[in-house]
C-alpha cells in the first residue's frame, strides 16, 4: 500500500487497466514506492498528471511477422515495439528474441529504460520491443529470414532521431546485423545512428559488446570501494546466465581480482570450485552456441548440475544474477544471505522479486539494482551513436575509460539521492528517483505531460 493518495490511485489504474500485466505492474510499483518518499514536496506532479503520463507509453506497436522455415513452411510470430517516453532524447531500448516476450513483459522493460537511460547522463529516451520468436534451434538462415520480415514493419517506426533499437535476449550480433541490413536495403541509405550493436565493419562501437557486463563490475566496484572499503579482490562471484552480460561480467569480475565459481544457462549450472575458464565458456556459449553443460565435459575438476535456480545454492561472495527477470525469489534470496553472501548487483533487468531485495536490504548486503548497473550497455549504445555522427571510431580503451566514468558516476548519482531521499545506503530509491527527476523536469519543461 502506497502512502500517497495519488500514487495509490494511479497504480490502482494501471492494475485494473492490464490486470494481467504482472511484470508490468512490479516495475511501476517499485518505482512509485521510491517515489512515495519525494511525493509531498511535489504538489505539481499531481496538479499535471505527471505520474499518470509516466506510467503509460507514447506508443504501443504490435504486429505480424511472417517469415519461411527451412521446411518451407510459414510461421507467423507477433513483434512489439514499446515507445515509452522521449523526453529526454530518441526512444531507445533493446528488442528481445524469447518465448516469453509478452506485452507486460515489453512494457515493464520499456519502463525500467526510460529510468535506466536517464542514468546514463546521455540523451536518450527509454523504449522496448521485440518477439515470441525462439532462436534457439534455427538455421542462420532461418534466423536471416525472421529478422528481415521483422525489419520489414518496424522500420517505419524507427529512425536515427526517433528510435533506436539494440540488442537484449536472443539477439546478439547476429541478428543486428540482419536486422540493420534490411533496414539500410529498405531505406536505401545508410544511417548507423538507427541501431546500434552493429558489427564493427558497418559502424559498431569497440567495447559495444563489453560494456553491459564491464559495467556491471565497475559499478559494483565502486560501490565495494564507497559502502565498504573493499573490492573483488579475493572474492567468491557466482554469476548466473552465460549469454552477453554474464560472460563480460564474468570476464571483468575475474580480472578485478575475483574468482567466477559458477555460471548458468536455462537448463542447468556448471561449478568450477578453480575459477571459470572463460576461453571455453566462450567457445561454447558464443561460437558453438551449444549449452553449458559442454563445459562440464571438457574441463576436469567441474561439475553441471541441473536447475538453473540451484546456482544459488553455491556458497559465494558477490551474486551477479544475468539471466533473465525474478530468477531470485524470497526462499532463493534466504538461502543467499545465510550462505554469506555480502552483494549482489542485478545484471539482468529486475532479476529479483521484490520479497528478494527486501531480504537483502535487511540482511544489510549491498544491493545494485538493474537500472543503475547494466545501463553500461545503452551507454555504449550511446556512445556508438556519437561515434556514427561523428564518422570516427574510437580505440576500445577511449570507450572503455568513457564507460567506467559514466558507471563511476551512476554509482555517486543514486547513493547521493538516496541520501537525499532520507534513506542512506538504498541504491533502489537512489536509482528510481534520480532517474526519474530528470526525466519529468523535461517533460514539465515541455509542456510534455
Ligand atoms: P543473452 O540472450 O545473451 O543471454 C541470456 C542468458 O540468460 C542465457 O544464458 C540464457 O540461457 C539465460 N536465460 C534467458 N532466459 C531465461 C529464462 N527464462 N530462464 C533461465 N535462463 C534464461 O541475453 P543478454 O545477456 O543480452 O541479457 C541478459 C539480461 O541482461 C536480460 O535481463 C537483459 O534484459 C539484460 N540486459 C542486457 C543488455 C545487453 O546489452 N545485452 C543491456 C542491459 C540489460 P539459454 O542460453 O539457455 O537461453
């Protein structure tokens, strides 16, 4: 229950407006409880339905997308694109490939971003989109095939100065690549700024395919450094998932000093007690893109278990969870804290259910949220698209410096508002309202609301 009135009218719409949009209604709760703390000092938000404006989208687009399979059969899959808020730049926001690509699923990823982007300090606006389509299993051709049906609606809604997708689950080089093909055929002119994790023959950014995990790290060593005088050093890091942010946190965690014990994908986790060794995982997850259970086979001294929850059973230090959303629920999260873990930093967008970071919070781990700790991806993804401007690349140490400084500052940006907000140490809040500060003070500004 919501203190505020207001607050607890608007989310009372928003549930009985989409009652089935679960994921969609735990993002805006969590955002509007932070917001309950500020909601007195700011009579405005109410007299112009501020709070209302920023819980609904611009935009909600939905469609078809035929595509052949290698049969020669068509399957018909549905696209989303979810134009949140510009009112701080260009909608931006990854497209996801996944079974489990719903509307709620798009919207609260669409939510989480506006937030996420405004963290950033860069100028863009927050969006999502995506399919019910599973790569897993399909030919590159079939791939090829979907990704260019899928190009052939949403480029009409997206452009270098109105929207600009990216990668997230399930689309990974490969499929930018195609996506931003039938998008340069289609328009018949090349302009870099409308995608961005493109490959680096065509405009892609060193350092692009890093920066989510990389930053993720650098922010949790910052907060180590500030919260606790401490670092990853020596640690113990479980990082659950094995596609592009575990891997590049995985790779950062260990040469900051930590040792990877254990990493996952949706069947099951290996556990390699000696540390990962990331050349083989990397082998397997990016190359052969086979399952993880391969590891097991080829590196003596690892084990693979079943179950990918069960990774948290694993006594460790720092949790980075970077598979997918509330993988950790309340018992999973009881388990953490009596295992003797001290952080954990969220990789992957709201991996934890909300009874999951109140048992942190009182167990006193340090907690990072989603929105302040995997916005080094969008941030690249910005920085890609200076660079496209520009016509210039920069060196991959040039980005990477760039990207620590701007995770370095998300880090002081959230525990400074925390502070302010009354409520020291809890990164949740600082992320949610500086986040969103900045993104209303635009939109009052404009008139936008
Ligand atoms: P990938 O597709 O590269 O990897 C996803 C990983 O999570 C895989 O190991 C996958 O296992 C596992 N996974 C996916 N869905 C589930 C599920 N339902 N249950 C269990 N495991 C699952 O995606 P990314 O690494 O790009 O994204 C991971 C998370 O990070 C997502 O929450 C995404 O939104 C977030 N994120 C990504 C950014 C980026 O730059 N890529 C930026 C910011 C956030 P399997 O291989 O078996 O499918």
């Amino acid at each position: 229950m919501l203190k505020s009135e207001y607050l607890q009218k608007v989310y009372t719409q928003v549930v009985t407006r989409d009652p089935d949009q679960k994921e969609f209604h735990q993002a805006v709760l969590e955002v509007l409880e932070s917001i309950d703390l500020i909601i007195d000092k700011h009579p405005e938000y109410e007299k112009n339905g501020v709070i209302e404006s920023f819980v609904e989208p611009d935009r909600m687009i939905c469609f078809r997308v035929p595509w052949v399979d290698d049969n020669g059969k068509v399957q018909v899959n549905r696209g989303y694109r979810i134009q949140f808020n510009s009112a701080i730049g260009p909608y931006k926001g990854g497209l996801r490939f996944h079974p489990t690509v719903n509307l709620s699923v798009m919207k609260f990823l669409g939510f989480e971003q506006i937030l996420k982007n405004s963290l950033t300090g860069l100028p863009m606006g927050g969006a999502k989109g995506g399919s019910d389509f599973d790569p897993h299993g399909k030919s590159d051709a079939e791939v090829m095939r979907f990704c260019q049906s899928m190009m052939t609606e949403l480029y009409r809604h997206i452009g270098q100065f109105t929207d600009a997708p990216a990668g997230d689950i399930g689309v990974g080089a490969r499929e930018v690549g195609y996506l931003f093909g039938q998008y340069r055929r289609i328009r018949d002119r090349y302009e870099g700024g409308v995608m961005t994790g493109k490959g680096l023959t065509f405009g892609g950014s060193l350092a692009r395919t890093e920066a989510t995990g990389y930053g993720v790290c650098y922010l949790t060593e910052e907060m180590l450094k500030c919260m606790r005088n401490d670092s990853f050093r020596n640690k113990k890091v479980i990082v659950s998932g094995s596609g592009n942010v575990a891997i590049f946190a995985a790779e950062k965690a260990t040469q900051l000093g930590g040792t990877v014990i254990a990493m996952s994908d949706s069947n099951g986790y290996i556990h390699d007690p000696a540390g990962i060794k990331l050349d083989v995982l990397k082998d397997i997850k990016l190359r052969r893109r086979a399952r993880i259970s391969e590891y097991a086979k080829e590196v003596p001294g690892s084990t693979y278990a079943e179950g990918f929850r069960n990774i948290w059973s694993l006594p460790c230090d720092i949790c980075l969870p970077c598979a997918t959303q509330n993988e950790i629920d309340g018992p999973t999260a009881e388990m953490i804290v009596k295992n003797g873990a001290s952080v954990v930093t969220e990789g992957a967008n709201m991996p934890c259910r909300p009874e999951a970071i109140r048992i942190f919070q009182d167990a006193g781990l340090l907690l990072a949220p989603s929105k302040a700790a995997n916005a080094g991806g969008v941030a690249v993804s910005g920085l890609e698209m200076s660079q496209n401007s520009m016509r210039y690349s920069w060196t991959f140490e040039e980005v990477d410096n760039k990207l620590k400084e701007i995770m370095v500052n998300i880090f002081h940006n959230i525990y400074n508002a925390a502070e302010e907000c009354g409520v020291p140490g809890d990164l949740v809040v600082g992320a949610n309202i500086a986040g969103f500060k900045k993104v209303v003070d635009a939109m009052l500004a404009q008139g936008l609301v």
